[in-house]
C-alpha cells in the first residue's frame, strides 16, 4: 500500500515562506524558527483582511459568469 500525497502538498514546496505571523500560542514558539516569527495581531489582522477580500471578490465574480444565458 502506498502512501497518498496530499494535493496540495506541490504547493506548499513551492511556496517559499519567509515570516510566520501567529497569535502567542506556545505551540509556535516551540514549532517554528524565531527569526522567521513574528507574534502580533497587526499583521495578521492584514492577511486575513486579504484573503476576505479576494475571496468576496471570487464569489462575485462567479455569481456574475453564472447569470448569462
């Protein structure tokens, strides 16, 4: 039996991650280089603010691509 790969395990070796923005939750002070994290809500804040804004914009979109005829 082989082991079944994740799909999107291509992109996350893909993706180069330079900074971790995280709560201050102990788990990623132990888990995650110190150098590379950040604790904070202002950055967060920001990557979530992102990420809801494209993902309103996707829906809209697709709301509009649906109701030609």
């Amino acid at each position: 039996m082989t082991a079944r790969r994740s799909p999107n395990e291509a992109t996350h070796r893909t993706v180069r991650i330079r900074r971790f923005y995280t709560d201050d939750w102990g788990a990623y002070k132990r888990h995650l280089d110190p150098l590379k994290h950040e604790v904070g809500k202002q950055n967060t804040q920001k990557i979530a603010n992102k990420h809801l804004n494209l993902q309103r914009r996707i829906k809209r979109l697709a709301r509009r691509t649906i109701c030609f005829s």
